[in-house]
C-alpha cells in the first residue's frame, strides 16, 4: 500500500494466532498475579488485576484496536504485552506446582515468537 507521496503504508498483518496466544497467557496472568499476591496482601493481589486489565484498555497504539481511549506509539503497546508475559510467567512459578508453570512458560515463550510481525508493524506505529 502507498500513501499519496508515494511511501509504503504498513498494513497490520494478520495475527490470529498471535492474538490467541496473547489473551491466553493475558488470561493466565489475570489468575496467576493476583493468586501469588494473595498471601501477602489482598490489596496488592486485587491491585495487580485492575493494573493488569486497566493498563492495556486504557492505553492502546491506534489501528491495533478498534476502539482506542488512549493513543500511545507502538512501543508502549510492546512494553504492555511483555508486562502480561512476564506476570504470567513468574506469578505462575510463585503461585503454581512446576508442572503447571512450566507450560505457561512455554507459551509465553510461543507468544514472543508469534508476536514479532506485530512488533515490527507496531514499532512504526507514532500517535499523532
């Protein structure tokens, strides 16, 4: 695609998978933050949740979502996902049995791979 000057616009591609596994492991960490805060403090544990689902509602790069309240550059959108991986990777080792957090681990791990064409495309993202 070409804007009127006659650069090339990026096009978002197509993530499917990508966004499956994101909300999976953004699922995971909605669970797993909360549950290891718990036994320290039920203020930190519930804390951690509106953080976790507030941030990333609240703050989003335009054209990655369709409903935007407010527009930040792709970066920021990046430093959000990779806030979800690692609560969901290390909540889920303080909270959870080894046989459980190791496949959390795994697909987070599958989630930073999948999600690479989306960061390219997200880092040309600026908010104007």
């Amino acid at each position: 695609m070409t804007d009127i000057a006659g650069g090339t616009i990026p096009v978002r591609p197509d993530d499917r998978t990508a966004s499956v596994l994101r909300f999976t492991v953004e699922l995971i960490a909605w669970a797993a933050t909360p549950w290891a805060l718990a036994d320290r403090s039920w203020l930190l544990a519930a804390l951690s949740v509106v953080l976790l689902i507030g941030l990333p509602t609240c703050f989003s790069t335009p054209g990655d979502k369709a409903h935007v309240i407010i527009a930040v550059p792709g970066w920021v959108t990046i430093l959000l996902v990779l806030l979800q991986l690692a609560a969901a990777v290390a909540s889920s080792w303080l909270a959870w049995p080894a046989w459980a957090a190791g496949p959390v681990t795994l697909l987070a791990a599958a989630t930073l791979v999948t999600e690479r064409r989306r960061w390219r495309w997200l880092s040309s993202r600026r908010t104007t």
